[in-house]
C-alpha cells in the first residue's frame, strides 16, 4: 500500500467497519508500535463520488484491508525530435 491508494474497509479489517468504507491512504504511521498485522493508518473517508469527507486516522489489520486501485503513474510527455520537423 502506498499514498493514494484507494481502499475498501469491512469488518474483516475491524469490527468498527460494520458499514464498510471507502478511505484514501495519506500514510501508514509506521512510528507507532501495534500488534503483529495490525497498523495505524491516516486518510480521508471517501462518500460513493470519491470525494473525500472526513479525515480520519484508523487502526485495522492489515490483512483485512483490500486496494482497489492507485493513482494512475505520471508519465512524461514525449519530446518531438527537432530534427524530425517536416517541411511544408
């Protein structure tokens, strides 16, 4: 898991997800110290736009989280060769 990444939490990541959720990954807060599978994680709630609305810090197990996608990797426009510029 990573920035960005786009995660759907039930009760299988904790039992607090009766109503499943939508969350979008900020950072996982590897600073505090929690038992084996478990993390920390900071967020933004996200409603059925995917807009986000609440900020949230959550503690769930982690095999229990499932991604559903990333951000789309940025790539670099492609440069037109000068010297392949065509005469008219």
């Amino acid at each position: 898991m990573k920035a960005g990444d786009v995660l759907h939490l039930t009760r299988a990541a904790s039992p607090q997800f009766i109503k499943p959720i939508f969350f979008r990954l900020i950072k996982i807060r590897t600073e505090l110290h929690t038992y084996y599978g478990w993390m920390w994680m900071d967020g933004y709630q996200l409603d059925g736009k995917g807009e986000a609305v609440a900020r949230r810090e959550l503690y769930v197990l982690q095999a229990g989280v499932r991604v559903l996608h990333s951000p789309p990797t940025p790539q670099r426009p492609k440069r037109q060769n000068p010297n392949s510029v065509q005469a008219h």
